[in-house]
C-alpha cells in the first residue's frame, strides 16, 4: 500500500493530464454525440430528430457507404505499408554493423514533414502534365502504356492516396519495432541457433513472440490513426474523381463545412469514433488468438 503522501503525488501528477483529456477528447466527443441528434445548419435553431440522422447514414446514405469502403481499403494499404516495411527495415537494421543512424533518420524524416508539403510532393510524383517521376520511370522502362494521371483514374486513385500516408509513418513505426528488438535477448537467439534453427525461425519463434505486445499497441496506433486519415487525400483529391477517393472523415467535413449540415456530419463523427473502437477491439482479439494459439 502506498502512504498518504505518494498517493497525494501521484494524484497531483495525474489530474492535470486526465482534466486536460477530459476538455480535449472526452468534451468533444460527447458534444458530437448529443448534437447527432439535431437538425442544425450553425444558424438557425437546432430541431430534435431523434435517430433520424442514424437512420439516414445506415439506410438511405449510398455515399456514406462507398466513403466506409474506401476507408477500409485506405486502412489495410496503410497497415501494409507502415506495418509491413517498419517490421521488415527494423529487422534488417539488427543486421547492421554501420550506417543504422542514417537509415533510421532518412526514415524518421517524412514523419517530421509537413503534411502540405508531403502533399505536393506526391502530387508532382503523381502528375501527367507535366510528366511525374512515377510516369517518366515507366517511360524509360518502356511501359509506357502504363502512364496514367494517377490522381484522376477511379481505378488507381484510391491506392494513389494512400501511399503518401503509409509511407509517412514507416519511419515512426520502425523505431519503435527497432527499439523492441534490440530487447530480444541475444542468449536466446544464440542457442536457437547453436540448436541449428534458421533466421526464419528464430524471427517466427523468438523475436516476434517476444515483441508481440509493442507489435499489438503499434498496430492499433496505427490502424485508429489510418482510420481517421484525412490531411492527404484531401489535399490530393478532396474526395474526387466523384467519390473514389472519398474517406468517412472528408465526406464528414464536406458535410459539415460544405453543405452546413452540423447535425448529420456528427452523426459520421460518433460512427468512426465506433469505428475504431470496434477495430481496437478486433485488433486485440486476434492478436490475442494467435498468442494463445
């Protein structure tokens, strides 16, 4: 049991941080949650409609549905991505005998850039006119045929948005998969290997085994984060060409800003705060599947 006075400490401590949660999280959400229930257009009185707006989204909102959809695709490149190629350069970094500050920080950089800028960037890598690295790369390969405005075909348009965020992160997420590696203990490495076990192995039986609870918490950083993406593809696409590229949470701003329907653009907000906890949920539930497993 702690004494009066380390309980006094910790208390002092940690209620300025949960009052500042409280006002910055919590306040808003509930805010978002009480005026789903209205009709309001940010002048005129706010009219009580009950359920109507939930109603609307889940049954009569086809553009809601398609923007769902999207995101789930947006989610699962990004996991792809920041998940896959963090776990794959952190292994290979434990390899390393020189060079591992460098690499960390040329990854770590496109985390410290500014969205706008990494906007931009991709929007030129992405151009037809005049011609973007991605098109003059196919060119002098001779696949031509492959030149594409990427930002304005329906077909690419989605995975076009959804890279710049996937690769942005990468560098965070490695670091910090890194950081769980270099805690693996070496001695049991070694006698994996004394015991004539491949790299395989040792990474299937011991390093991810061992790393699997930062594995989980990255995960649903990183899925919760991917989930409420929106500076990028607005950026890019805002939404276009039609809704290819709409996510829940631009198609929530249009709502909101655009078309001035407070009430109905909540109503999506308190859907994707759902949203992440369900895939919160999910994430854990699996993951802790396969540890039992």
């Amino acid at each position: 049991m702690l004494p009066n006075r380390s309980r006094l400490s910790v208390l002092v401590f940690l209620v300025p941080p949960l009052l500042l949660y409280g006002v910055a999280v919590l306040l808003p959400i509930i805010q978002s949650l009480v005026l789903s229930f209205f009709s309001w257009d940010g002048i005129s009185a706010m009219q009580f409609v009950g359920v109507q707006n939930y109603v609307h989204m889940l049954t009569g909102d086809s553009v809601f549905w398609h923007s769902f959809l999207n995101a789930l695709g947006y989610l699962v490149i990004c996991l792809v991505l920041q998940l896959g190629g963090a776990l794959v350069v952190a292994s290979l970094l434990t390899s390393f005998r020189r060079g591992r500050e460098v690499v960390k920080t040329l990854y770590l950089l496109p985390a410290v850039i500014s969205t706008v800028a990494i906007a931009f960037l991709f929007q030129r890598i992405y151009s037809i006119d005049p011609v973007g690295l991605i098109n003059q790369i196919l060119a002098w390969l001779g696949l031509g045929g492959l030149e594409r405005p990427w930002l304005s075909d329906i077909h690419t348009v989605l995975a076009a948005v959804s890279i710049p965020e996937g690769w942005r992160f990468t560098g965070l997420y490695m670091l910090i998969i890194y950081a769980a590696l270099l805690a693996v203990p070496q001695e049991l490495e070694e006698a994996a290997r004394l015991d004539g076990a491949s790299r395989w192995r040792i990474f299937t039986q011991i390093r991810f085994p061992y790393i699997r609870p930062v594995w989980t918490t990255t995960t649903i950083v990183a899925a919760t984060y991917s989930l409420r993406g929106f500076d990028i593809p607005y950026l890019l696409t805002n939404g276009g060409p039609g809704q290819s590229s709409e996510l829940l949470t631009t198609y929530m701003y249009k709502t909101a800003f655009t078309s001035t329907d407070y009430g109905y653009a909540s109503t999506i907000s308190v859907f994707i705060v759902v949203e992440c906890l369900v895939a919160v949920g999910l994430i854990l539930l699996m993951l802790r599947r396969k540890a039992d497993a």
